[in-house]
C-alpha cells in the first residue's frame, strides 16, 4: 500500500495551537468587553443626548412661546398707540376744518366793516365828522384782520402738526408691521416639530444677519416710537385746546366790537335825527319869521309911500305958499307948522328907510340862512340814510351770528390739566362760526 503524500506548508507545533486558542479566546473575551463599555456608553450618550434634545427643544419653545409674548405685547402697546394718533389726526383734523370755516366766517364781516365805512364816506360838508362810528368801525376792522391772521396762524400750526402725526403714524404703521410678521414668522417656528414636512438642513443656520439688533436696542426703538406718537399726541391735544380756546376768545371779541359799533351807530343815528328835527323846527320857523317879515316890509314900503305922499303935500302947501304977495307972506303959525311937519316926516322917512333896509337885508339874511339849512338839511337826510343803509347792512351779522349759534353751541369743557377747553361739535353739526 502506497503512503499518502504530505501537504507542503509550515506545520505549527500543538503548544502553537493551544496557544493561538487561547490567544483568540482572550481576545474574543476582551473585543466582548470593548464591546460590552461601547454598548453601555452608547445607550449612555443616547439616554443623554435625548434628554438633551427634547430639554433643549422644550427650552427654545419656552423661549419661542415668551418671544411671542412679548412681541404680541409690544403690538398690542403699538396697536392702541395708532388707534390713539388716528383719533388724535381726526379730532385735529375737525379742529383745523373749525378754524378754516371759522377763518372763511369773517370775510363776511370784514366786508360788511368794510362796506359801513365806504357808505359813510358818503357824507358831506360837516357832516363828514369822524365820529366814534367811524372809530369803532376801523377798530372793527383792524380786529378782524388780526382775528384772520391769527386764525391762519392756527390753521398752519394744525397742518404742521397734523404731517408731524402723519409721520409718526408711518412710524408706528411700519414698527406694527414688523411685530406682526416676526409674529407669524415665530408663531410658525414654535408651530414646527420634528414631523413636520417641510424642516430640513439649511447652509450656515448659525450665521449671524447682517441688521440683527440687541434685544435691549429692539425694546428702545419701540418705545422711541411709542414715546415719540405720545408726545406728538400731548403736542396735537395742547394745540387743539389752545386753538379752540382762541377761536372762543376771539369770537368773544368779535361779538363785543361788533355790539359796541352798533351801539356807536345807532347813538350817532339818534343824534343825526335829533339834529335833523331841531333842524327841521329851525326851517320852519324861520319860513315863519320869513313870511311876517315880508309881511311886515310890505307895511313898511306902505307907510314909506303914505309918509311919501305926506311930505309931497307938506313941501306943495310951503311952495305955494312962497307965492304969497307983499305983507301976507308972513312966517305964520302954518308956516312953523308946515316946516315942523316936513322935519318931522322927513326923519320918520328917513327911519322907516333905516328899518325897510334893515329888514330888507334881514330877510336877506335869512333867506340866505335858510338855503344853507336846507342844504344842511339835504345832507343831514343824507346822512341818515347812509346810516340806516350801514345799520341794514350790519343785519346779516346779527342774522348770520343767530343761525351759527343755533347750528353747534360750544360746550365749555376741563381738561385733565385743569385748563377750559372747548368740546367739538356732534359729527355732522356745524361747527360755529365767527361772526
């Protein structure tokens, strides 16, 4: 029987082979408790970086939830502090649109003023007097004008005011914007959980934005704003009790300089009919005085003439008796009595001249006179109608004055700070109007 060939190789001893057993046994035993440490410290980092991650998740929650927080809160703050400016631009606007249509109410007036002095320009000779009529009425008109410039200084001041407001509620509007979309934006992240379907990993998340502020530099820049709309607001309240306390006041003096020119005017209207009258009486009794003393030379120029006719037949009885002959032409009593009588009717010619021409030239005189009181009387007539037409003139103030009064009375009010204040009209009442 033939011997089996043997395998060429390296044969290992049996101490070899106990020894590599025991070698891989020993490393199988220790790789085990590799192993074994490696398990326990990975369910160790797993239990570890779970509670980690669902702590760490929980605190930026929290962290979300009070973010959301305060930034509802802030636009709430910035909600009611818009709501506010809004109402504070409505009741400045209603104010300027007072003082505007309180501004456009004394054009009447100044017209009127305007309208009494230029009919009163109207008078003649001495009855051009510068009365207190015309004082008042120029004082009228200087207060209004001031009344206008003053208003229009109010009315400017609203518009500034009212841009002022516009800007900060663009301000406000924008700052309100901004909370309510990084509301959504952190309302949407803390709505987000790891079953969401649209997370995913994002390039550099960690990365800081280029504008990212400082929580402290968020809160300021909205308190600027909500500090800066209340100060526009206590600015706008100030300007609206200051103006509506001005219109009062100068609607007071309106309606006191208007009472006091007509009381001007119509005491100058009395006056200018008791003038009239005692002119009328005058005239009158002097056409009275006229007429006797017509009477009373037509007597005279008769007597004239009687006395005339008298002294021719004095002077005929001495001339013919210078005819007398011889002796018979005797300086007898008829002869003394003839030239007494010629003496005699001579100066009572002479004085009855005097007085004819005395009288003559009275008449002459009044006649004169009552012409310039006729004339006097036509511009004392005259006068007097240029006040009633300036007295009917100043109705539509009283009329125009009535019905403004009667659309929207003004209600005294008191503000916080103690000071009146006017409260606006209902809306769509009529604000009043200056005179």
């Amino acid at each position: 029987m033939s011997s089996l060939p043997a395998k060429p190789g390296l044969r290992h001893s049996v101490s070899e082979w106990h020894s590599n057993n025991q070698q891989l046994a020993a490393t199988a035993q220790h790789e085990r408790h590799v192993s074994t440490a490696i398990r326990q410290e990975g369910r160790s980092l797993r239990n570890h970086t779970c509670c980690q991650t669902a702590w760490d998740e929980r605190d930026t929650s929290r962290r979300l939830s009070d973010r959301v927080w305060d930034v509802a809160r802030w636009r709430d703050v910035l909600e009611s502090c818009a709501l506010s400016v809004d109402q504070e631009m409505e009741a400045l606007t209603l104010s300027k649109e007072q003082t505007e249509q309180a501004l456009a109410a004394t054009a009447v007036p100044l017209e009127v003023s305007t309208e009494c002095l230029t009919l009163r320009e109207g008078r003649q000779g001495h009855e051009l007097v510068a009365d207190s009529v015309e004082e008042q009425l120029r004082k009228e008109v200087e207060l209004i004008e001031r009344v206008q410039r003053g208003l229009q200084q109010h009315v400017d001041r609203a518009f500034e005011q009212l841009c002022v407001l516009q800007e900060v509620r663009h301000q406000l509007t924008a700052d309100l914007q901004n909370k309510t979309d990084a509301l959504d934006i952190d309302m949407s992240c803390l709505s987000l959980t790891i079953k969401s379907p649209h997370i995913s990993l994002k390039t550099n998340p960690t990365r800081i934005p280029s504008g990212s502020s400082a929580p402290q530099e968020w809160v300021q820049f909205s308190q600027y704003n909500v500090i800066r709309a209340q100060e526009a607001m206590q600015a706008s309240q100030q300007m609206r009790e200051n103006t509506n306390l001005s219109r009062a006041q100068l609607q007071n003096e309106l309606e006191t300089q208007r009472r006091a020119t007509e009381f001007a005017l119509r005491k100058r209207n009395h006056h200018e009919e008791l003038a009239r009258d005692e002119l009328q009486w005058q005239i009158t009794n002097t056409e009275d005085e006229m007429a006797e003393m017509e009477r009373d030379i037509q007597g005279l120029d008769a007597d004239l003439q009687a006395k005339t006719a008298s002294l021719k037949l004095a002077h005929t009885r001495l001339e013919t008796r210078t005819c007398r002959p011889g002796m018979d032409l005797c300086r007898d009593e008829v002869q003394h009595g003839l030239v007494a009588e010629v003496q005699q009717l001579e100066t009572t010619i002479l004085v009855l001249k005097q007085k004819l021409s005395e009288a003559q030239h009275s008449l002459q005189r009044m006649k004169l006179h009552h012409t310039r009181m006729l004339q006097d009387l036509w511009r004392k007539q005259e006068a007097l109608s240029l006040e009633q037409r300036s007295m009917n003139t100043r109705t539509r103030l009283t009329s125009t004055s009535s019905t403004d009064k009667t659309a929207a009375p003004l209600v005294p009010l008191t503000n916080s700070s103690g000071r009146s204040n006017l409260q606006l009209p209902a809306q769509g009442e009529r604000p009043l109007a200056l005179m």
